[in-house]
C-alpha cells in the first residue's frame, strides 16, 4: 500500500507540479517561439526539475504571473487580485486555522496509536531533520515560498477554478482538495492536508490567488519554525526535553 502511494505521489509531481506550470507557459509565454526552441527549453526544464525539487516550476509561475499582469487580463482578476485591506484578517485566520488543524493532527495520531496504526512523519520532516544547514536552508525556501506559489496556482487557480466551472464548486473543492492530500499524503497529516487544500479553494474564490498563497505559507512556515528550532535543540544535546 504504501508503495503505491509513493506511486500516486510521484506521478502527481511530475505530471501535475512539473508538466502543468510548463503547459501553461507553453500556451501563454511561448506560443510564438520555434518549435526547436520549445523542444530544447523543454528538456532542460525537466532535467532540471527532477534534480531541483519546484524551483524550475516556481520560476515558470513566477513568469506566468508577470506575463498575466503585463495583459491585465480580467478573466484571471483572482489571479492578480491584491489582497488589500483583507490582508490583516486573512493572516488572524491563517493562525487559527493552523492552531486547530495542529489539535485535531494530534488527536488523530493518538487515535490512530490506540487501534493500532503506527503514525509515520511525513518524508519533509525527515529530509528536515537530516539535512545539513546548506540543504536546509534550500528546504525552507522550498517549502515556504516555491511550495505556496506554485502549488496554489496549479491547485486553485488550475483545478479548482476549471473543474469548477464545468462541475461546479462543491466537485472543485473535494477533487481539487483531494489531489492536494495526494501530493502530500501522510494519513496522520491527511485531514489537515485536505482542510487546507478546502480554505484555500474558499480564500481563492473569496479574495484570490495571493490569499490562498498566504494561508499556505503561513502553515508551512508555523511548521517550519518548529521544526529548525527542534533541530536546533537536538544540536546542543536538550531535543529529548520534547
């Protein structure tokens, strides 16, 4: 089982996190370009993004955002909406909104122990903790900044958007969500994983794609602190008073 969920996972980076951004840019950036240019482009992005965790992907959104705002274009005005005066009122919730999903984590694993199950850290946290300071430093911007940008975009702005106009917003919201939890599958973390990809589909139609960027930053970075502080501890010999 767990096999096949590495599985899933893998074939969602590529397919979803790498091959989406570069559809995209295709389509918009590059459509006057050569083939032949395309095609070199191309295969130096892939090769490149397998050894890079999301940054090639994130450069290509980062791209994809310039080009939107250069255009204007007001079919994607959640795409280049400014979150304005709503900024304060959306990092108070983002707080809250991690604070609760930490306690029902918890309990959760508890639950989990009590029938059982051996509850599993996710792979990040372990690549956390066993990195070097050079490669953690990479990580933290990984998770803090590349992850939110490129994965808000492609799930919110990507999936949930079109499957909602076509499905409507309830089957944007769970299968958009849903594929979220896949990408980042841990079933102790699986309920907050989803609860996230859920208020950010709502923040996305609420206030745009820069608030659903900032509610996930804020959730990876509360996460992050913990856990380099954590390190930090181990390091000088007291991380067993946690």
């Amino acid at each position: 089982m767990n096999s096949f969920i590495q599985i899933i996972k893998q074939l969602i980076i590529f397919f979803v996190i790498i091959l989406t951004p570069w559809v995209v840019f295709r389509k918009k950036v590059l459509k006057k370009l050569k083939k032949k240019y395309v095609v070199i482009i191309f295969i130096f992005y892939i090769i490149l993004s397998l050894f890079t965790q999301n940054l090639l992907p994130f450069i290509l959104v980062f791209l994809i955002l310039q080009w939107e705002k250069k255009r204007g274009n007001k079919e994607d005005n959640k795409l280049i909406k400014p979150l304005g005066y709503k900024k304060f009122e959306i990092v108070l919730f983002s707080f809250a909104l991690k604070f609760i999903t930490m306690l029902i984590t918890a309990i959760f694993a508890i639950f989990l122990t009590n029938i059982g199950i051996q509850p599993k850290q996710q792979e990040i946290i372990d690549m956390l903790q066993n990195s070097n300071w050079v490669n953690l430093i990479f990580l933290l911007f990984v998770i803090n900044l590349f992850a939110p940008y490129v994965e808000e975009y492609i799930f919110r702005h990507i999936f949930y958007k079109n499957l909602s106009k076509k499905y409507g917003k309830t089957i944007g919201v769970v299968v958009s969500s849903a594929l979220f939890m896949l990408l980042h599958f841990n079933i102790v973390s699986s309920i907050a994983t989803f609860s996230l990809g859920v208020v950010n589909c709502i923040f996305y139609e609420k206030y745009g794609y820069r608030a659903a960027v900032l509610n996930h930053f804020i959730t990876n970075f509360t996460s992050s602190i913990v856990l380099v502080t954590l390190k930090l501890l181990d390091n000088v010999g007291i991380g067993l008073i946690f």
